[in-house]
C-alpha cells in the first residue's frame, strides 16, 4: 500500500517566530549532509552513524526494531539490491593529439587551432614539439559548454560524450583547421570538481598549460582557482541512493525526548522509505543522524528544495514541543545568521586548503558573524525581523525577552546598515546625488534609533544589577554605545564620501566647459582674422565680409572672457575635492572662485558637518550618564 504523505507545513509567521526565540526556545536545525550511491559509499555512511562512541550508540530502523552491527549488515546488503545502476557522469576528460603533416607550423597556430575547436567549452591544454614539424597536445576539456562562456543569445554548446565518434569528429574539425594530419585520443574521464581537479593536476605535472582565457596553469593553486571555475558548468549528474539527514538540539536538552522526538519526525516525514538512525553526544550537544533510502515504495524520490527544508523545520519544532523541548522553526534572516556550510567545506577548511571564498564561508558560520544580506529581498527580510523583535522589545515586559530582543536588534541594525551601504557603492547607474542620499538616510536613521535603543536598554537593565555584574555590564554598554558612535560617524563619512564624488563630477564638468570655451575662442578668432583678409578677385561671393569679421571677433572676446571665468572655477572646484578627500571631518575654507553648484554643495557639507557634531554631543552625555 502506497504510503499517506502529509501536506508540507508553513513557516509560522516572522511575529510567532521572534516570540519563541525570545521566550528561550531554541532553533529547529535540520541538515541534509551529503548523498551516497552504490553500496561502498552507503556502507561507509552507514558506518559512521552507527559507530560505537562515547556515551553509546544506540540504532534503530523505521519500524522502531532495534538494530546490531549484523543486522545493519544485513539491511545494507536488502538496500544494495535496489540501488541504482546509473553510473557517474563523465564531466571532464584527458585527451592526447598528435599533430603532424604540416610544414612551418609553430606553437602558437596550434593553441590557437584548439581554441577555436573548443570554444565555449572550459579547457586547458599543453603543447610539446614531437619531431620535425609535429606536436603533442595534452587537452583537459569539460564535457558541457560553459554559459559564462558564450555569447549572449547562442545556442547552448551539446555535451561531449567522450567516445570514438568524439575523438573522430574532434580530430577532423582541428585537421580542417590546421591544415594538418591529427589523431586523438581519450585518455581518461572524471566526475564533477574532484574529477576536474585530478585531471588537471596530472595534465600540469607534465608542464605548464593554458585554460581557456590564455592564463597559465602552473602551480597547485592554479589548479585548485581552475576547478572550482569550472566546477558550476560541469552540470555534474550522480545517482542517490541514500541521504545522510541530520537533525541537532542544544546541550542540556533531555536526551529520552529528543529521541522520541527524532523517531516522530523521521515516520511523519519519511513514510514509505527505509530508514536506520542513531542518536550520537559526543560532541557537547545531541544529534540524530539518519541514512534513508532515497527512492521510496511508491517509486518517489526525496528531491529536497527550500521549501521541503522549511516544511522539515516547522514539523521538527512541533514535534520536538510535543515532547516538552521548547522549540522554534526560523528563517536565518531572523537573527542574521551566516549561511550553512557543506561537510566537504568544512574538511577543505580544516585542512587549511580551502578557497578563500569557503574559508570565509565556514569561518562566518562557526563563529556567528552577522550575515549582509545582497540582494533586495533579503534587505527586506532583515527589515522584517528588525520591525518583529522591535515591537517585541517595546511590548515585551519579561527581562529574557527583552534581553534576547536587545541583541538581535544590534544584529539586525547592523546587517541592514552594512547591506544599504555596499548597495550604494555597487549602484552606479543611478544618480549618485539621489540614490546616495536615500541609502545614507536609511543608515543614519537604523544606526541612531539603535544608539537610542541601547541607551534605553542600558537605563533599564542597570537597576536590576547588582555588584561585580552591574560594573561589568554598564563597561560593555559604555564600550558598545561607543562603538556605535564610531559607526554613526562612519555612516557621515560615507555621506561626506559621496560630497567628494559630487565634487569631482563638478570639478571635470567645469574643466570641460572651460576647454569648451578656449577651443571656442580659437576657432572664432581664426575665423574672423581669414574674414578680414584683403579680398582678390579669386574671392568667393560667399566669403564673410569685413564688418562680419569685426562680429567675428567680438564673438571670440566673448568666448575668451568665459573661458577665463570658467577656468578659476574649474581650479576651485579642484581644491574643493582635494579638501573633502584629504579631510572630510573640516569644514572648508571658503573660496570665493566656486561655481554655483560648489557652492551649494559647501551648504550641503555644512550641514552634515552640523549632524555629526550634534550626535558625538548626544553620545557624550550618554556616556558620561
């Protein structure tokens, strides 16, 4: 009988969310960790999570039966029968040519032959002398085009298939193009990154070689940087035959009915597939780990999305209250929280030859760094979250609540502010005067009402300290007020940033005009100077008379006396900018020779040299009180 399968439950709203976690309830985590295919890397998942370790290990199966190391054994080898014959896909594969035929051929003809004969494909290759006028190329090319790498509106590259016709069709299109004999060769195939970065380990170890763009691979992080280039276009295929699904709860969470509480998640969300799982402790926290047979009774796969993790997270949390453990299903942007990281990230890192990229990645998460958002939406989640626990914080009348509240509106505050400035530097088609100064009033206004609010948190959290606890709290809430003011400040300089740019536009603006001015002037007094020559009989009717010429040259007296005035203008406007870059903090001295625009912008900087001022004013008699 075909398994029921429950409707996918919501995310409770953003307002019932900041209300658990602010009441102590602690975060639904659910991690999908890897996928396995064949029975050797099943078995060695299903090793680990059975593993004896401290504190024991108890296993158990969908139907509740407890299970052995034999019975494992036995339920792995059932599984095996069923698990797919689909086999890795070749993503990227070695192939040798031999070049020979053609007289006066050199080096750089053969590159430029190969480039053509795989272009819009990720490759590398090396190219050796084989004799009088031969080569020897050694080519490590992906099987799928590369969209990074074609024109816009093209049709997408096939995928190479890496057989005989391959070899044959290949060989033959770089033969028309050299006007040369070539025989090719695969010499081998890999799967994904991993394949990707074998092969051109190997193809380097013979010599240095050149990718696609021209860049030589020499070094082993020449190789790395090309991996995981390539690693988004290989359109990698495996089959799955189990998942390695974890859930996790704080320590000092009753380790009876967060069993239960795994063992109820698992039949509700899992029904119709096969399933073994094991509560593990040994690392200060518990932890349910689970290997589930991805294909179920009805032929169904398990293909998780973001909604199915957002479904497994508000089923988790009920559960889990079921059972007594105070939980909540979140979304990150709810306390600002950095994205996951994968295993293999994890162990890249740990080994110290992690990309910069993933070593930030895994260093963010694991020491809880504020996450920016990027992109419009999660600006306006981060908003979102910031309005739910601000309206917590101003109802809320319990200390813990208000506590909790307090410091996720700093992370919060922080995160918005950060992402509204990075926006406003990376929009350069909008009008910087417009844009700029909307992005710089939204963080002025999230970083003053956080100063505010931390300095009424402060004022109400004091009276309820005592001792050596109300000393130590009023020195980090001295330390953090300041460290807001520093960033208030900065928030001004980021606005008086975009003063000096403006200045800038000013300044070439009139240094423009003024080059505009003199070539105007030039060519109107050449002109009226060949108007005044004495007229001969080779004279064209149509030549300019002498009193044009005297309308000539008032004109280019004109054009001179602009050229003059816009000439200090443009040198003012000059030591304006200059001014404002080397000391954004001062007020700069008058000049008489700014041009209209300068001058109205000198008002503007003025005034925020006005705001800043009155807000160190505030923050001193918030520290001093």
């Amino acid at each position: 009988m075909a398994p029921v399968r429950r409707e996918r439950k919501r995310l409770p709203d953003s307002g019932t969310r900041i209300s658990g976690l602010a009441g102590g309830g602690q975060k639904a985590v659910v991690k999908v960790v890897s996928f396995a295919s064949g029975s050797a890397r099943v078995g060695a998942l299903a090793s680990y999570v059975t593993k004896e370790r401290e504190g024991g290990v108890a296993t158990e199966d969908q139907d509740g039966l407890a299970l052995d190391s034999a019975a494992v054994v036995a339920k792995l080898a059932r599984w095996s029968q069923g698990y797919s014959e689909r086999q890795p896909s070749k993503d990227v594969a070695t192939v040798r040519f031999e070049v020979a035929g053609r007289a006066g051929l050199d080096v750089e003809t053969v590159q430029t032959g190969f480039g053509r004969a795989f272009e819009g494909y990720r490759f590398a290759l090396r190219v050796e002398r084989a004799g009088e006028g031969g080569f020897e190329v050694t080519a490590v090319v992906a099987a799928a085009g590369d969209p990074a790498l074609s024109v816009a509106g093209a049709k997408a590259q096939p995928r190479f298939k890496f057989d005989k016709a391959f070899e044959a069709s290949l060989a033959a299109g770089i033969a028309r193009g050299l006007g040369a004999e070539v025989q090719a060769q695969v010499l081998g195939t890999g799967h994904g990154r991993e394949g990707a970065l074998h092969r051109l380990s190997l193809l380097v170890a013979g010599g240095a070689a050149l990718d696609e763009r021209g860049r030589e691979l020499s070094t082993v992080d020449d190789v790395r940087a090309a991996a995981d280039a390539w690693r988004k276009g290989l359109g990698s295929r495996q089959a799955r035959d189990a998942m390695h699904f974890v859930v996790s709860a704080k320590a000092g969470t009753d380790p009876t009915a967060f069993r239960s509480t795994a063992r109820e998640l698992l039949a509700s969300e899992f029904a119709g597939h096969e399933y073994l799982f094991a509560v593990h402790n040994d690392r200060g926290h518990l932890h349910a780990h689970a290997v589930i047979l991805v294909k179920g009774e009805d032929g169904q796969r398990i293909r998780p999305d973001i909604s199915t993790f957002a479904a497994w997270r508000s089923r988790y949390a009920e559960i889990a209250e079921s059972h007594g453990i105070r939980m909540v299903a979140t979304r990150r942007s709810d306390t600002a929280s950095a994205p996951a990281f994968s295993q293999g990230e994890a162990a890249l890192t740990d080994r110290g030859v992690a990309p910069d990229h993933i070593r930030r990645k895994v260093v963010a998460k694991r020491g809880d760094a504020i996450h920016v958002p990027v992109r419009e939406e999660g600006r306006a989640c981060a908003v979102q979250a910031y309005q739910a626990w601000k309206a917590l914080e101003t109802t809320s009348e319990a200390p813990q609540a208000r506590s909790a509240a307090g410091e996720q509106l700093t992370r919060l505050a922080t995160a918005v502010s950060v992402s509204h400035a990075a926006a406003a530097r990376a929009d350069g088609s909008t009008d910087m005067q417009e844009k700029g100064a909307a992005m710089a009033r939204a963080r002025s206004e999230y970083l003053t009402a956080e100063f505010k609010r931390a300095n009424d948190v402060l004022n109400r959290a004091l009276p309820l300290l005592e001792g050596a606890d109300k000393v130590e709290a009023t020195e980090r809430a001295n330390a953090y007020l300041a460290s807001l003011a520093k960033q208030v400040e900065a928030v001004e300089a980021v606005e008086r940033g975009q003063v000096a740019e403006r200045a800038h536009g000013i300044r070439i603006r009139e240094e423009r005009e003024a080059i505009d001015a003199n070539g105007e002037a030039r060519s109107l007094k050449a002109t009226a100077i060949e108007a005044g020559r004495p007229r001969g009989a080779e004279t064209s009717p149509e030549t300019a008379s002498e009193p044009e010429a005297a309308m000539l040259e008032e004109a280019a007296a004109r054009a001179e006396r602009v050229a003059g005035r816009e000439r200090p203008e443009a040198e003012a406007m000059a030591r304006e900018e200059r001014a404002l870059r080397a000391n954004p903090n001062t007020r700069v001295q008058i000049d008489p020779n700014l041009p209209h625009a300068g001058e109205e912008l000198r008002e503007e900087h003025e005034l925020l040299i006005d705001r800043l001022e009155a807000q160190k004013l505030t923050y001193t008699r918030v520290h001093r009180r």
